[in-house]
C-alpha cells in the first residue's frame, strides 16, 4: 500500500495527528514499560504483544499463580489509531516495521525499484492497532479442513465458541444468524455506525442481481453485506484495548515491557525453549521461561525469530553463519497475503463518492467524530446521493 499523500501531505498529517491527540483522551498505562523491575524468571514468557499476544497475555494471566512476561518491539499504541479512517497516518512511521516488498519482476511497475510498503503493525495491539478493522472470522469450510488435516480442535464448531467468548458485539442480529455471534466479551465488534449511502448502494445493487443481504460472521457468506468492525462507540478497539491493557491494569503478575526487541529464543540441549534475549535501550538482557515461550510476533517476525535463533532449514542457516538448533523445513517460506489497492475512486452521478482528504478537516466532520462517533461518510461527499430505494 502507498502512503497516500505523497510529501504535500505532511503538514496536514501533522495538525491532524496534534488535533486528535488534544481531542481524544487517552487511557493510561500505567503497568506499562517497567524494565527496571524485570525478574530473572517468568512462567511464561510471551514474545510480541499483537493481536495473538495480547489474548495470549490475558488469558494466561487469569491464572493468578502464574507470573507471566510479554515483550513487545513497540510502544503503546498511538492516539491517532483511535480514528478508524485515519490508519493510513501510521504507515511508515513507528507504528510500523516498515518493511518493503521484495523488487517484482513482473509486477508493481509504477512503485520504485518495483517495490511497495509492506505495513506490519508495531506495538501494543500490533497489527490490530494499524488494520483496516475488518472483522470476518473466515469460511467454516477453511477451518473444517484444517480439523481434517490432522489438526484436532480447529473445527468451526469448535472454534466458534471461542469467537462467541471474544465478542462483544453490538450490531443487529438476525434470526439465522442467532448463535453465531457473543456479547460482552473483550473484543467489541460494531456495524453500520460507519455506513455510507455508497455502501447501501452496493447491497442493494446485489439484491437487484440475486444475492442476500448476509451477515459477514453468519451462516451463510454468499452474498453482500455492511461489514462488521472493531470498534467500541465507533473508535478503534484494538486487542491492546480489548484484552491486552485491562489484563495489565488488572493482574499483578501480568508484566508488560514495550520497546523490547527480542533477539533470540534460548534453548537448553535437549531443544526446549528455556528463555529470551531482548535488547532494550541499548542494553541486552536475559530472560528465563520456566514453562513455556510463547512466539506470536506475526507473520513476518515469528519465522524471523525462529530462523534467528537456529530453528528452520539448515541449508538457510548456515548460509547466514547462524547455528542449527533444529533443521525444520518451511519456516520463514509459504508466506500468503491480499494485495490492497489504495485511492480507488467511485463516481455516481457526476462527482466522486469516495473520501477526499480535506473531509478530514471539515469541523463538523471532527465534531461529529468526537462527539457523535460518526463518519465523516455521512454527511459530506455523499450528501447528494439519493438513497437507494
Ligand atoms: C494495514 C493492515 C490492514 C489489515 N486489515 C485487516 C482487516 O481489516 N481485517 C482483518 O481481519 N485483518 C486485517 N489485517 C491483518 C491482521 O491485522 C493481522 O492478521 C493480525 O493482526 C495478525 O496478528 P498477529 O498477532 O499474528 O501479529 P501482529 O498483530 O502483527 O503482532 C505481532 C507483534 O509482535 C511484535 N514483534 C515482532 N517481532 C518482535 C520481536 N523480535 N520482539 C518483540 N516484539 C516483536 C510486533 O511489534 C507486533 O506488535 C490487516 C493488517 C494490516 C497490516
């Protein structure tokens, strides 16, 4: 995805970022980012605190004779995520490991060298305090074969309960898709609070072809939708929100250090994961797991480790001078992802429908935001359109 503003933009992004940052008040976290009382030890020791570590970290520390350690590379996730729309501002900047594609030959034609900005989030929440908050909990087909592939307990039915555990959701639930969605659980999921008349459009236009208006999360996924998001009253709410802060705030033996990278996963002779090394200021420390080290530092950053710290194909490893602790084939390969295509600009009537950047700074947009938790959609750029029937 290219930063969509280009340099003319980095005087606006600027006043943007001051302006919500003066509106919006942040929570504190106060058990955050407290090296100095690290202890040789932990039960557990968990290695990035995204959207994976942050659950992780809070359900591990409901057992309260537990003593559990999450590192986290970033710092704590920054007030401008708050704004659903505004995700793009982080791209490229600290919130972001800034990684870039590797050159494409036969892609990619109109970026440099053939190379785009791979946005992987950075800090707490991770990549769920940068994403487009999207909440689609993927095909029961998908997780069914995956059961069958050898892998018990990853059967929609059973996985379906923990997503029902997870969220607390806040939209309209129609009767066939009773059942299939929770309430009151950590994640808050909401819909239709960012709605557009483009958008009603859309479903409509797909009834008129035959497809049901679905729910994304329901029974049946074969048709068109408003999408479901993360947001709790319409701001972000990422998994550093949902779990990872409460369980901070809550639980003593929850000990949170941002802005520690790790560098490697120790292992004792008989291959068992016995510790960490993170470096943290310019100092590098060592840290013990007495149970368990917990790798959830993403797509890109837990093969990475893995590959790191002497785990993945032999071969790979010694071309890099790095000791083999096990030969294991496939790690840091088989990545899949979606390409994004960014500034797509739909035009209905006579004028573009699509978001212009300068509604960012329409008063009564950032009015309603703060005070209504409302889209700027509603009420600029698609005023004129007339409302499907
Ligand atoms: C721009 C963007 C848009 C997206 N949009 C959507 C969407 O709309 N809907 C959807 O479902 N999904 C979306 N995704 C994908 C989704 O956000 C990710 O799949 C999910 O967050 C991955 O969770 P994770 O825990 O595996 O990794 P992450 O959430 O990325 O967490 C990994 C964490 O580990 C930390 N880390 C990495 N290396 C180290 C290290 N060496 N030491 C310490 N910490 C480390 C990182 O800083 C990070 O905080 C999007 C992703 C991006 C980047």
């Amino acid at each position: 995805m290219a930063r969509p503003m280009g340099a003319l933009g980095v005087v606006p992004t600027a006043l943007l970022r001051l302006l919500i940052t003066a509106l919006l008040k942040e929570v504190g976290d106060p058990r955050y980012d407290r090296p100095h009382d690290l202890a040789p030890d932990y039960d557990f020791i968990i290695v990035g605190g995204g959207s994976a570590g942050s659950v992780m970290a809070a359900r591990l520390a409901e057992e309260a004779g537990w003593r559990v350690l999450l590192l986290e590379a970033g710092a704590k996730q920054p007030v401008e995520s708050r704004v659903p729309a505004l995700n793009f501002l982080l791209f490229q900047g600290d919130a972001d490991w800034n990684y870039r594609s590797q050159p494409q030959q036969h892609a990619l034609k109109a970026y440099k060298d053939n190379s785009i900005p791979y946005p992987r989030g950075r800090g707490a929440g991770g990549s769920s305090s940068i994403n487009s908050m999207v909440y689609v909990r993927g095909n029961r087909r998908d997780y069914d074969q995956w059961e069958q592939l050898g892998n018990p307990g990853w059967g929609y039915n059973s996985v379906l309960k923990y997503f029902k555990k997870s969220e607390d959701f806040r939209g309209g639930v129609s009767q066939e898709s009773d059942g299939y969605h929770g309430f009151g659980g950590p994640q808050t999921v909401e819909n239709k609070k960012w709605n557009s008349t483009v958008a009603e459009a859309f479903v409509k236009a797909g009834q008129q072809l035959g497809y049901p208006e679905v729910d994304p999360n329901g029974p049946e996924q074969i048709g068109f939708s408003i999408i479901d998001i993360t947001a709790r009253n319409g701001r972000r709410w990422s998994t550093g929100d949902g779990y990872l802060r409460p369980a901070a705030l809550k639980n003593t033996n929850l000990h949170v250090v941002l802005k520690a990278h790790v560098l490697k996963i120790l292992f004792d002779e008989d291959k068992n994961a016995v510790g960490v090394s993170f470096e943290q200021k310019g100092k590098v420390r060592t840290v013990k797991a007495l149970k368990e080290v917990v790798l959830s530092a993403g797509a890109i950053g837990s093969p990475q480790l893995l590959l790191l710290s002497g785990v993945g194909p032999a071969d790979h490893l010694h071309q890099h001078g790095i000791p083999v602790v096990a030969d294991v084939a496939g790690v840091g390969q088989n990545l899949q992802d979606h390409p994004a295509v960014g500034g797509l600009v739909w035009t209905v009537g006579n004028r573009p429908s699509s978001v212009n950047f300068l509604s960012f700074f329409n008063p009564k947009n950032i009015h309603d935001f703060i005070h209504h938790a409302k889209g700027f959609q509603n009420n600029t750029w698609t005023d004129h359109i007339t409302k499907p029937n």
